[in-house]
C-alpha cells in the first residue's frame, strides 16, 4: 500500500491552522493558517518546502478558506488524500480516544458545548464545512481530553456534591492531552524507555499552559480541570485562584458572572500581574531592563509551576523525567532554569549549555550529569492527530 496522505484540521473560531502530513515522512508536505476569517482582512498564509505564500480571503470565512486549501492539498499531493484529522477541544467523558465522524459524533461533540463554548461550536464549523467539500473522505476526530479520561476519580473529582458530577458532569477534564501524550512518546524514545513502562511530569507552556502526570503511557493526573482555566498562570488566564473571589468581587464591587469570567480569561496571567503583556519574550526582555512587573509575573509564573510539577510527583510510581514543551517551555532557558530552581528536593538541576541550546526547535536532554532527566522536547499536535487518524483507519 502506498504511504497514505492525512490532512489535519486545526478550527478555531476565525482562524484554521492546518498540516499536510505522510506517513512516511517526519515534515509536513503543507500546512499554514488561515486567519481573521469573516472579518474583511481574511487571509491564508501556507508553506510548502521552501516556498511560502498568502492569499486574500476577501471576507470569506471557514468555508471559503477550506475551499481554497482544498486546490493547494491538490497540487501537493503526488497520490490522493485519504483522511481528514480534526482537532476537538472537548470531548466530555463520551470520547476516550480518537474516533470516526459520523452524525451522531456529531451531535456528541455538539452536546458537548456548554463544556468548551468557545472551542467545540468553531470545531464543529471547520468539521461540517470540510464534510462538506469532502464528502467522500473518512473524517476523524481527535479530543484534547480524551489522554485524560484516564485519570482516577482521585484526581478528577471535585470536592462538590455528587449530584453536580452526576447531572451537570461537573468534573476535572484537562487539555492539551494530544500535546503531553506526544511530548511523553517522544520522551521514552529519546531516553531509550519503553512507553509502557516510563513516567514522566509534562509541562505546555504557551499562551495557555498546564502539567501532566503520564504514568506507564496514561494520564493520572493534570492541572487544566472543567475549563482550560484551571492551574497553571497563563498568558491571559489566571489559572487557580481562591473560587471565594468570585462572590467577594460581586459583593465588594458589584461586578457580575460576566465581567469576572472575562476579567480572569483575558485580563490576568501574565498580563494581569506584569501590567505589561501576555507574551513571555516580551516580558523577558521587559525583565533584563528592570522592569518590576515583569519580574514579579515571571517569578510567579514559574513557582506555580514548580508547585505544581512537585503536587503532580504523587502521580506517579517513579519519576524518569520533567519535560518542557509549548512556545514557552521549547524556548525559554529563563524559565526552564528559574522553575528547576524550586525544585531543588527533587534532587533536579540543569546544565547551563545544555538549557541554552535547547531554543527554536532544538530540544534534548538539559539536565546535570548526576540528576534526574530534564527534556526539551518541541511539541507537535499535527503529527500527533496524524497519527491518531491513521490508528482509526487501521
Ligand atoms: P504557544 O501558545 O505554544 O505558541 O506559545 C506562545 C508563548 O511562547 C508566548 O508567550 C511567547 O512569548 C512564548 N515564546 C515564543 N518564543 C519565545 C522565546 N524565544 N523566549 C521566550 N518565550 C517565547
């Protein structure tokens, strides 16, 4: 049979990141984005081999885009295309692993909503418009949620009554689980471990972030929860505050469910204590000039992600190694070496080359010769639901 062709499908509420993968080949044959979709500034952008290009959307939004991609997938390829892979935020606790869509998928991920309001209802968008164009094709969905269906009840229940589990489903789910289950292969690989008998702690560090407890291959533990807002501090996100602030700003400023949910999505992490802004370079080099706020929110940004990296230990049997993925955790050394500092009980320390090396794509092992293993390893999601689409068509 020859190497099969797998288009992945990355929908967001105006933009889709999309990859062109082979299952013989470790680059993507294409893939780029297209963004300000519905919005009179639309454009795609793409990149194939050497060669990059953008075209005007002209105001088209998610189906216009897709059918323009659908000519470049054309010219790519040198055989046909022989599945659509499609990320999903949320997939409740119906979905454990990746699986073929068909309508009643559909309605599945539909019901799902309320749990993910601003992603599930943009997935589904990208899914029926790429339905449409290409009706014949196996389409398969791939959930951020569904590596984390393995943790035990320990871990993803809330101290609530049971009722809100039972009828609302009120519960801990966590994301990035394509990202940590990936990170976590490439881990055992590089380190020479078989998955199924390795443990590893997982930190994503972007704009949104969170840590992952991976024991023998599964999830056990990870600090995202009912919503991407649990945990970590993130570039707009708070992650973990006391939930008593909630009632104590309605009763003290009057503010409603609204504003506070917008206030700790989109005006704190990073942002919020730095003053200044959401994006870590800016904050580094914000830093090296003096600038207190972004001292203050780079110092609590990483103890709270040492905190967490330590809580996550009492996932695992045995600990083989931390890995450092996302924009923030492939490319800051700062970060890297100011969150190992806090974990200095677990024995852990870096090599200062080896933590400056790993930058832009350059990932390996950054830890002290002596101590536990600490791994740079850039993620990949495309690759990851590339894969898991070709698990669903075995
Ligand atoms: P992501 O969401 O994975 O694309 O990650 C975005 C985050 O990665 C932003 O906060 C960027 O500032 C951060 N980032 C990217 N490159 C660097 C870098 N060279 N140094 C520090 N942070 C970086």
């Amino acid at each position: 049979m020859p190497a099969r062709n797998i288009l992945v499908i990355n929908c967001g509420s105006s933009s889709i990141k999309f990859a062109l993968a082979n299952e013989e080949r470790s680059d993507f044959l294409l893939h780029g984005l297209a963004e300000r979709l519905g919005s009179p500034e639309a454009v795609l952008h793409w990149q194939r081999g050497e060669q990059s290009d953008s075209q005007d959307l002209a105001g088209g939004a998610h189906e216009a885009a897709l059918a323009r991609l659908l000519p470049l997938v054309e010219q790519t390829l040198e055989g046909p295309l022989h599945a659509i892979g499609h990320r999903v935020v949320h997939g409740g606790e119906r979905f454990t692993q990746a699986c073929r869509i068909d309508a009643e998928v559909r309605q599945a991920i539909r019901a799902t909503a309320p749990l993910a309001p601003l992603h599930n209802p943009a997935n589904l968008l990208g899914i029926e418009a790429a339905m449409a164009l290409y009706p014949q094709l196996p389409h398969i969905a791939v959930f951020d949620t569904a590596f984390h269906q393995s943790l035990p009840p320990r871990a993803y229940r809330y101290a609530v009554p049971d009722a809100l589990y039972r009828e609302q489903h009120v519960r801990r789910y966590g994301f990035h689980g394509t990202s940590h289950r990936y990170v976590s292969h490439q881990a055992a690989e590089m380190s020479g471990l078989a998955v199924g008998d390795s443990n590893w702690l997982s930190a994503h560090l972007g704009n949104g972030s969170s840590t992952c407890a991976i024991a023998n291959g599964q999830s056990r533990d990870t600090s995202m929860g009912l919503t991407p807002l649990e945990g970590l501090v993130m570039g707009t996100r708070s992650g973990d505050v006391d939930p008593n602030l909630h009632s104590h700003l309605a009763r003290t400023l009057g503010w409603s469910l609204e504003k506070i949910d917008h206030m700790l999505n989109n005006d704190s992490g990073l942002l919020g204590l730095s003053g200044l802004s959401n994006d870590m370079r800016t904050l580094e080099q914000a830093r090296e000039q003096g600038h207190a706020g972004a001292a203050l929110a780079i110092e609590v940004f990483c103890y709270r992600l040492a905190k967490s990296l330590a809580a996550m230990t009492c996932a695992l049997p045995r600990l083989d190694g931390i890995i450092f993925t996302g924009g923030i955790g492939e490319n800051s050394p700062l970060v890297r070496n100011l969150t190992v500092q806090h974990l200095h009980v677990l024995d852990l320390q870096l090599d200062g080359a080896a933590n400056a090396r790993c930058v832009r794509g350059v990932g390996g092992p950054i830890h002290a010769a002596g101590h536990p293993r600490v791994l740079v390893i850039p993620t990949n999601e495309e690759r990851q639901i590339a894969l898991d689409t070709l698990a669903v068509l075995d």
